[in-house]
C-alpha cells in the first residue's frame, strides 16, 4: 500500500480546520445576528446540515452581504473563504494528479 501524498494530509487539515472556521461562524451569526442565520435556515455543523442549508450557506459566504455585518463576522468570512478556495483548488489538484500521474 502507498503512503498518502503530502497534498492529501494538507488537504485533511485544511477541512478539520475549516469545520472548525464553519462552526465559529455560524455561532457568532447565531449569537449576533439572529435574522441572517434563520435567513440562512439556522445551519449547524451537523444537526441541521441538510443541502439546502449548505447551499444557502455557500451562497451567503461567497456574496457581498456577508461581508457588511460586522468586523467580526467579516473576519471568520474572509478566512472561511480562504479555506474553502484552499481546499477546493487543492482537492483538484488532487484529482488532476491522480489520473495524470
């Protein structure tokens, strides 16, 4: 059996550290701006995690509204779209280096 790739482990702390961006998000809004989190169908990290919160979710990190909250918010905003941008471009890579060699 091979080991990992080094991307793969970058790639797995990236998610267990961007579960955990997610879940101070979603506290903070929950805490600080009730309405936008019931806009966004109250999501938790996984007892209400259905697609359409997810999507509703994704749809408001990546818009401009998400950042006109506050500092705060725009904050774990920014580094929750670092994270996803990272993993996601990472994962690609992943899969481009899996089937091209």
């Amino acid at each position: 059996m091979e080991k990992a790739p080094l991307s793969f482990w970058i790639l797995f702390a990236i998610t267990i550290v961007g579960l955990a961006s997610t879940q101070v998000l979603v506290s903070k809004l929950e805490s600080r701006h009730p309405v936008t989190f019931a806009k966004l169908g109250s999501p938790h990290l996984f007892a209400n995690n259905t697609p359409k919160n997810n999507w509703l979710y994704n749809r408001w990190l990546f818009s401009t509204e998400a950042l006109l909250l506050d500092a705060t918010i725009s904050y774990w905003v920014c580094v929750n779209r670092v994270l996803a941008g990272s993993a996601l471009l990472l994962f690609v890579f992943n899969i481009i280096k899996m089937f091209l060699g």
